[in-house]
C-alpha cells in the first residue's frame, strides 16, 4: 500500500505541467487529488478518514508552495470539510463537490445508475456528453456547448468518464471536466465504477422516464425531458437545440420515430457507402432516413427504454442487418474480436426490425450575399448542426481534418418550417413509397 500511495502521489505531482491546473483554487486542486486517491481503489478498499486526511494533507504542503492565493487555515479548512462529506458519502459510492461551480461528482456503476442516484427532477434538455481519456477534446467540446443557445430552457449537463481495464481515472479528463464553467446550469459528473466501453458508455448513460406516447395530435411542448448524447469528438453549432426542440415539438406524435440526430455531413448510402446528401428541394429542413446517425443523437425515451431492456436480456450473437454495408463492418471487427467498438450495430439492427426511423436535418447555410438579401440560401452548402472533428481514438487512428466550415453559426425561420409528409430514404439512398407524418 505505501508503494501504491508513493506513486500516484508522483504521478499526481506531475500534474502542475498542465497548464489548466492554474486556473484552479488551492483547495479545489487538493480536493481533486483526494478524489483521485480514491477512484483509484475499490471501494470496499477506501481509506480510513484518517489515513485519507493526513495523505490529503500531505500534498496540501506542495499546493500552498506554488500558490499564495489563499492562507493555509482557509484552504485546509475547506478540504477537510469535503473530505469528511466524502466519508458520509462513502456508502452510496458518491462524491459531492460543493464548490462554487456548481459541480457534483458520483462514483456509480451501471447498477447504481436507477436506484443510488434517482433521477426524479426532470430537465427541458439533459446533455449527456461521454468521454475517457481525451482531455483536450472534452474542452473543445464543452466550448462549444458553452455557446449553445438554450433559450430559456432548463438544462442539465452530465460528463461521462469510463475506467481504463485496469480500473483508472484519466486525471487530466477529470480536471478538464471539474475545471469547466458552463454558464447554461449545473454539472454532473458521472465516473464508472468500472470500464464499461463505449457500448456502456453509450447504452446506458441516459434511463429516461417512462411517459405515456399520444399519437392523435401533435404537442406545442416537448411531453418528457429531451436527452442528447455526444462523444467527446463531437463540436456542436449555437442554435442546435433550437432546431432539435422544434422538430422533437413537431415530430413527436411519429410513432416509429427512433430518434433525431444531428449528423449531417459525412452521411453514406447504407448498401453502397456512396455520399448521401437529399437536396432542401426535395424534403425541406428534415427527412427520415432507416440508418441511424451517431454524431449527436437524442434517442425516443420510449423507444430507448425499449431498446436498453433488449439489449439487457438478449440472446443474439450476431446483429447483422443484409445488404448493408455496416454488416460487414461489424463482422470485420469480430474477425479481430473489437466488435466493443461499433454500439451502434445493435440500435441499427434493432431499428431495422422494428421497423423505426431517425430524422436528419436538411439545413443550408447562407452566404453573406443571402443575408444581405434576406433570399433563400444557395442549396449547395450544408449547415450542420454537430461536427465530428475525427480525432485519433476508438473510431480513427491518425488525424482527419474535418470539414470545419460547415458547423453553422446563423439561425434562419425556415430552418423549422418543417413539412407534413416527410420524406424517408431507404439503405439505398432512395425515397421509398413511405411517407411519414
């Protein structure tokens, strides 16, 4: 145990090269380290509250060297208060951050997630954003999310962190996450009391509340909170909630709606991985399409906890879906035994047997000739809503420069004119014979 102690206090030190770490207060940095000491155990393994103080208090005297900010009766008195929060808080596996940021850390695990933390207050928008060891793509995400116009609404943001395989919490991710200061509401941070993968990230991050569906008419408001999933490569546009509110108002009497993304650039045709991209003309600001997309997605509530209990109980071994081309993706990875990276498959090849929809965006961006004029946007730029900026990690192995100038930073009414009749495309890229709404 001392040899384990000695280490990570080491490896810890090492954390003062990081250049967010100044704009922490010496308490906070000293609280997080505390943190660190025991996401890194087994919690029937935690330290005494002694052994945790004084270990604590140990690394408070590198802290109050490099710093002068505050006196060292001010910064012990405020650790030592959280430290003894964390002993209460030790039986429920949860961390309580009181610090004035308004961030509250848990120390869950999937079995935890409905009974330990009961999510009873309800959010207009509940952002569930999943990360693991990118520190510097989580802030650019959470940027980019700072700059979301929430109108008003009620939101609620959550940071997802896994473990490594051997049971660690990247802690440069965790101080990207506890350092960051959104402006739209409050924070919580999720750490997974073991590693989970991207499927455990993905499927059971967000348990949404059972409502009851009505399909006879359409709802001016959202009938349940709206839950919207990003990865960490993810950068999203200002006014992204705007246009998902509306089409969630709009579309939400849609039976077979699986859920509403905001993938837009990059889109294949399923059975041949040629660009799909349906022209405004054709369908207006949104359309129907059998494949799902990944890049920002906010799931049915209904039809999540339908697809959460499935996946919980069943018995399949291969979700192969024919002709398409993520099949043989799919069976690529199991030829490799990686199949833990592609989650999606077991959506799509839910959605295509139950015969469920995702609805997509069809935006176009003005050019500064079209704002001038106030006239309808030249149909050859595509605005998205969500940008994957295709970082090294679990999908890509080197860097790919995104296609930057795509994000859209303009709100136009038309954007929400959406139609009756919405037209679906199939895993051929084609219009089918179906058209929904």
């Amino acid at each position: 145990m001392k040899n384990w102690k000695l280490a990570h206090f080491i490896s810890f030190v090492k954390l003062k090269k990081i250049s967010a770490i100044k704009n922490f207060l010496p308490h906070q940095i000293l609280n997080i380290f505390f943190l660190n000491l025991l996401i890194k155990i087994q919690p029937d393994n935690r330290f005494t509250c002694s052994q945790a103080l004084i270990f604590s208090v140990t690394f408070f005297i590198f802290i109050y060297i490099i710093s002068n900010k505050y006196t060292f009766k001010q910064c012990l008195s405020k650790t030592l208060t959280e430290a003894l929060l964390q002993r209460k808080l030790t039986n429920v596996k949860n961390y309580c951050d009181t610090s004035a940021n308004k961030t509250f850390i848990f120390i869950v695990g999937r079995e935890n997630l409905c009974h330990n933390i009961v999510k009873d207050f309800e959010y207009d928008l509940r952002i569930i954003v999943l990360t693991y060891k990118r520190s510097a793509s989580l802030l650019e995400l959470l940027q980019s999310l700072n700059a979301l116009e929430t109108d008003g609404d009620s939101v609620l943001l959550e940071i997802w962190i896994d473990r490594s395989i051997d049971g660690h919490i990247d802690s440069e991710t965790l101080i990207s996450a506890r350092s960051f200061l959104w402006r739209n509401g409050p924070v919580h941070i999720y750490l997974q009391s073991k590693h989970v993968g991207i499927i455990g990230q993905w499927i059971y991050s967000w348990v949404p509340k059972k409502y009851k569906f009505n399909k006879s008419k359409i709802n001016k408001t959202c009938p349940y909170e709206i839950g919207l999933i990003l990865e960490d490569d993810i950068s999203v546009a200002p006014y992204s909630y705007r246009w998902l509110k509306a089409a969630k108002q709009f579309y939400n009497s849609t039976e077979n709606l699986a859920g509403i993304t905001f993938q837009s650039e990059s889109l294949i045709i399923a059975e041949t991985g040629k660009e799909f991209n349906p022209l405004p003309s054709l369908t207006g600001p949104s359309y129907f399409y059998k494949l799902v997309g990944s890049w920002g997605f906010a799931p049915e509530p209904r039809v999540w906890l339908k697809f959460q209990r499935w996946f919980k109980t069943k018995t399949l071994k291969h979700p192969y879906v024919p002709k398409i081309l993520m099949t043989k993706w799919y069976q690529y990875f199991e030829s490799i035994n990686t199949t833990d990276k592609m989650w999606t498959m077991w959506f799509i090849y839910y959605c295509h047997y139950h015969k469920l929809v995702t609805l997509y965006s069809n935006i176009f961006k003005p050019t500064n000739k079209t704002l001038r004029s106030n006239k309808s946007p030249r149909i050859n730029q595509v605005a998205c809503l969500a940008l994957n900026r295709k970082e090294p990690g679990l999908h890509y192995s080197k860097l790919i420069i995104p296609n930057t100038n795509c994000l859209n930073w303009y709100w136009r009414p038309e954007y929400i004119d959406f139609k009756k009749n919405t037209l679906l495309f199939g895993y051929n890229g084609k219009p089918t014979k179906d058209q929904h709404f």
